[in-house]
C-alpha cells in the first residue's frame, strides 16, 4: 500500500521563507509498521425523522457548508531605501506621507490579526480534540512552529487567505466537537485525522503553499464527516435498522479468525514483500488503474497475501470493505451477498456514505434482495457517485474481493465483473480482486486489459517463491528446530504451493 520531474521553477512560499525558521525541526510522521510490507509516506442532514425518501443522485448527503471567507488584497510592503553612497552632505530624507504611514499601519493591525486569530483558533481545537488524538496533535505540532510560519508568512496576501480559511474551519470543527452530543469516531474520521497529523508534519519540515492547501482540504473533509456522524448518532436505531436490512455477510470479512473452518493468516515476516509492496504502490499512485487482478492456481498464496494487504490498510484506515468468498460457508460462496455486504461495511467506515445510503433505502429497503445489477447501481454506484460523498471520502481507499471463483452463481461473477469494469472506473474507490484463473473470469479480465493491474502468482520465479517458502517454513518449524537442509528440502517438495508447505506444518 502505497504513494509515489525537470527542474522544479523557484517559489516564493514556505520552503524558501522557512529555510531557517524550520531548520530545528527534523520529525516524521510514523507510517503503519507491518510485518512483511515496506511503509511508502502517506454530513447529511436528515432530520430525526424516520421518513427518510430520495433515491436520485441529486441528493444532498451533507449540510451546506459556508465558504470560508477570502482576506481583501493587501498591498505590497513599504520598498527599502538603497544607500548609492556616501558624501559629506547626504541628500535630506524625504518625508513620509501621513496618508501612507496609516495605510501601512492599517496594513500590519490586519496581518496581526489574521494571525492572532489562527493561534487562538488552533488552541481552541487542541483543547477540545481530545476523542481525536491526531488531529490534537496536529494542532499542537502547528503551535509548536507557529512563530516560524507567522514570521514568515507575514506580508504574503497568498499566505493569509490560507491563514483564514484554517482559522474559519478550526472555529468549526471545534464546536462540532465540543456539542452536547459529541460525534463518533468512525474509522474514515480516524483516517482523515491521520492524513491531516502526516501533512501537519510536512509543514515541521519544509512548507510549501500545496501542504497547506492539502491540509485545509483534509479540514473540510474532516467537517463533513462529522457533521454526519452527529446525525448519525440522532438516528442510530434508524440507521442500524436499516442497514442490517441489507443482511450482510458477516463472516466475510478479512479478519474473522472465530470459526475453525475458516482460517486466514497474513504472510510470514520477510516474505513476499515484492507483492506486497507494488501493491502498496498502486494503492497510493493516483494514476494507477482503479482495479487490480491477482490471479493465480489453487496454494500460490492468493488469499494470505490479500489478508496481509487488508490488514496493512487497516492500520492506515485505508480499507474500505471486504469479501472473502469461501466454498465452506453458504453465505461467503453466495455472489449476491458481496455488494450488499461491501455498502454495509463502506456505511460503516464513512458517515457521509452511511447517510444517503439510509435514505436510499429508507425508499427502496429489500435492495439487498435483488439482482446484481440493481444491487450494484443503487447501493454503490449511485451513493459514491454523489459529491458530497465523493469530497468527505479520504483518497486511496481500496475494497477487497478474495477468492471470486469460489461464489457458486458463475453467472453473477461475470455480472459482477461487467459492473465493476463498467461503473467502478467512476468511483473514489479502488477494488483488489483475486481469484483462480477461470476461464469466465479470465476472459472478462482480459476485454478490461487497459482499466486493470494484473499480476499472475504462478508466473513469479520459482526461485523465488522457493526462497518465500523456507523462511515460512523456518519461522513455522522452530519449535523443533530442524537443520537448514531439511528445510531446503521440504521447500523443493511444496515447489511453488504454499498450500503444500501449510500441510507440512
């Protein structure tokens, strides 16, 4: 999971003014360990009442937010007076206009201002942000190097509507914070307050005009979320009523370790890491096609390196939703109940999403009872369509869908997969799909070449899924501590199947 020229043109923002206010800042914002994947660095309001109608994509998912107010342009400051040289009878120094000396009194009460307010806003967030310790920290972090970007900042008109409109949301978010009825901490919130603590620490250590821009706009996501989550918790008996009318498959997701009959483990340490880390790298690369096909015969690992993937996104709040389908449990081998079980868990994670979801299916409540088609126009399609969704949704969020050949309907795998490469290239989402190479799959793959990544498990070099398999089996084997030439040989019998090697142990 994962983020990713010419020479750059000189510019007059923070990385030039704060070469040395910032020369004492040195942090970095800590990234999500793992265990086998390197780090790259990354509301609606409906009133109480349970007559929640609408359906068209019109539907506003979120309260309208005022727009932060733009600063007047500021004039230039007062030009400095060269000495050319210097003679026994030095020219008399003109005398300044009383007009100008007030303009430019005026000048700086309003610079002082600007930034008065932005000091006071962010210790008014710091102190009430406790249910939020990122977004605490950020605040604390821009006090902490306040007195570098003020020094800095001061006189660039550019830099004070942005000193303003930070002010403007701080102000906000804090009293949506401090109500009576606080909102609660969905993971999308989680994962926004993270983003903005990551860009916060980007300003510690070389500011530019586009941090700061990215901050304010992880501000306003930050706001939207909470204002629905405040609705939200109004309606909590509405909501869970009708989401659980969706009869999610709750067995599906990548973490269920409760049954014996389903079992999914994440990779060994030090394994598999070049998988893992191209994966990391199209989740963060925004140019990167929106779906990516790991394909592979039955033991290649396909379902542990999904877990592991899922597991590392889960730790940055980068996971949406997921689906293991299984053949040993009737509701995770069923097609129809992938969708509605992916809205549920996106509900779940994003408060915006959970809203207009709920007045999707407070007009329509048996979606989640028909076919494919409708179940993926209504409750995905339609719902991330909308731009208030759109614009409260973090970026890089991925949804996982493992093991797709073993839902029994082979008919609705090829209209799952005719929905996905025909709608989900328009959606704030990316989806992770794995399955065996079947000949239904493999064909409607293969029409979507230019909208997908695609990775073949069993095409990767023998010696190097070997190498994979003798430290699993090392780790696997330590309590009895066998020699390092039985383990070589055990891993030349299992040849490419992890399967194989599971057995063993």
């Amino acid at each position: 999971m994962s983020s990713t020229p010419g020479t750059p043109k000189q510019k007059k923002g923070f990385q030039r003014l704060f070469r040395n206010p910032f020369s004492r800042f040195s942090s970095h914002l800590s990234a999500p360990s793992t265990a086998s994947l390197p780090q790259t660095p990354r509301g609606p309001s409906l009133s109480g009442d349970s007559q929640v109608t609408g359906g068209s994509s019109d539907i506003d998912a979120t309260p309208n937010l005022s727009s932060a107010p733009v600063a007047s342009h500021l004039g230039s400051a007062p030009a400095t007076l060269k000495a050319e040289s210097i003679s026994p009878q030095p020219d008399p120094v003109p005398l300044v206009e009383p007009a100008a000396l007030e303009d430019e009194t005026a000048k700086i009460t309003v610079t002082n201002e600007v930034w008065m307010g932005l000091r006071s806003s962010l210790q008014g967030l710091g102190g009430v942000s406790g249910l939020f310790p990122h977004l605490a920290s950020a605040a604390g972090i821009l006090l902490e190097c306040f007195n570098g970007i003020e020094s800095a900042a001061r006189n660039q008109q550019d830099y004070e509507h942005l000193a303003k409109e930070l002010t403007t949301m701080t102000e906000s978010l804090a009293e949506i914070i401090k109500a009576p009825t606080p909102p609660s901490l969905t993971k999308c919130i989680t994962g926004i307050t993270f983003e903005i603590k990551g860009q916060v620490e980007g300003i510690k250590e070389k500011s530019t005009h586009g941090t700061i821009r990215r901050m304010i706009a992880c501000f306003q996501q930050l706001q939207l979320n909470l204002n629905a989550s405040t609705w939200s918790i109004a309606n909590e008996h509405l909501v869970n009523t009708r989401l659980e009318a969706l009869n999610p498959a709750k067995l599906a997701t990548y973490d269920l370790q409760m049954l014996s009959m389903i079992s999914r483990q994440s990779c060994t340490q030090g394994t598999r890491t070049k998988i893992l880390s191209d994966l990391n790298n199209w989740a963060y690369d925004s140019d990167a096609p929106l779906i990516y096909w790991m394909n592979g015969m039955a033991g290649t690992g396909k379902t542990t390196i999904a877990c592991t993937f899922s597991k590392v996104l889960k730790q940055g709040e980068q996971l949406a939703a997921s689906f293991f389908c299984t053949r040993t449990t009737a509701e995770c081998k069923d097609v129809a109940r992938i969708i509605p079980t992916i809205a549920y868990q996106l509900a779940r994670y994003s408060a915006p999403f959970q809203s207009l979801l709920c007045k999707i299916l407070g007009d329509k409540p048996d979606l989640g009872l028909k076919n494919i088609q409708k179940q993926f126009e209504r409750l995905l399609r339609h719902p991330l369509s909308n731009n208030n969704v759109k614009n409260a949704m973090p970026v890089n969020l991925v949804i996982t869908i493992d093991a797709l050949d073993e839902c029994e309907d082979c008919n609705g795998v090829e209209m799952m997969l005719d929905m996905l490469f025909g709608n989900g290239v328009n959606m704030p989402v990316k989806f992770f799909v794995t399955s065996r190479p079947e000949p239904e799959i493999y064909k409607r793959m293969k029409q979507s070449a230019n909208s997908r990544a695609m990775l073949h498990l069993h095409d990767i070099k023998a010696s190097l899924v070997r190498a994979d398999i003798e430290l699993y089996l090392g780790e696997e084997l330590e309590p009895i501590s066998p020699s390092a030439a039985q383990i070589k040989q055990l891993a030349e019998r299992s040849g490419c199947l992890f399967i194989y090697a599971a057995t063993l142990v």
